[in-house]
C-alpha cells in the first residue's frame, strides 16, 4: 500500500473516541460520550 490509498470502511464501536477528537477538530465540540451516543443511534 502506499500512501496515497485511502481505505473508506464503516466506523465500529472501537472508533468513537477518534470520531470524538475528530468532531472537535472539524469545530463541533463533542465528548467521547456524546459520540458515543450518537454512534448508538445508527446502530
């Protein structure tokens, strides 16, 4: 692989504390539980 791959995968439980820390990165300041509730409604 090099490194212009980009692999789209769907997010897992395991992602939600990076979802978190990517949602404040993008402006949206949400916590690790906040995502972590919002994960649980597209379940």
């Amino acid at each position: 692989m090099n490194n212009n791959t980009i692999i789209i995968r769907q997010a897992t439980v395991k992602d939600v504390p990076d979802l978190a820390t990517l949602m404040n990165e993008l402006g949206y300041p949400t916590t690790v539980v906040e995502m972590q509730q919002r994960f649980e409604l597209f379940q």
